[in-house]
C-alpha cells in the first residue's frame, strides 16, 4: 500500500506502536523516502477476527 501512494517502496517506516484492532483506531507513524520523513497516518477499516483492514494516509508534505 504504501509503495502504491509514493511510488516506490519507501526506505523505512516506523510507529510508536501497534494498531489496535478496532475499527477507527488511529495511529500516526512516519515514513522515510529518499531522505525525507513524511508524516503517515493509519487507520483500522474493519476487523474480522483476526483479518484486519487498515488505510494509509501519507501527508503530501513532509515533516
């Protein structure tokens, strides 16, 4: 998904922590491409016991 969003697969990607299986749950992570963080925000779409659906937002403009 996210090389889908950025055109590449990025460089690295990290979150403070894991996302909790509830839908709405929100988290904000960052994601480094090309030397750049952007800010990426992910969030729970729906849980089917333990297959769960998430969206990536990546912020069009970096940190």
């Amino acid at each position: 998904m996210l090389a889908e969003q950025v055109g590449q697969t990025p460089d690295d990607f990290t979150c403070p922590q894991g996302l909790p299986a509830e839908v709405s749950a929100e988290i904000r992570c960052t994601l480094m491409d090309g030397g750049v963080n952007y800010g990426v925000t992910v969030t729970t779409t729906s849980v089917d016991g333990t297959n769960v659906q998430w969206n990536i937002q990546v912020d069009e403009q970096p940190m």
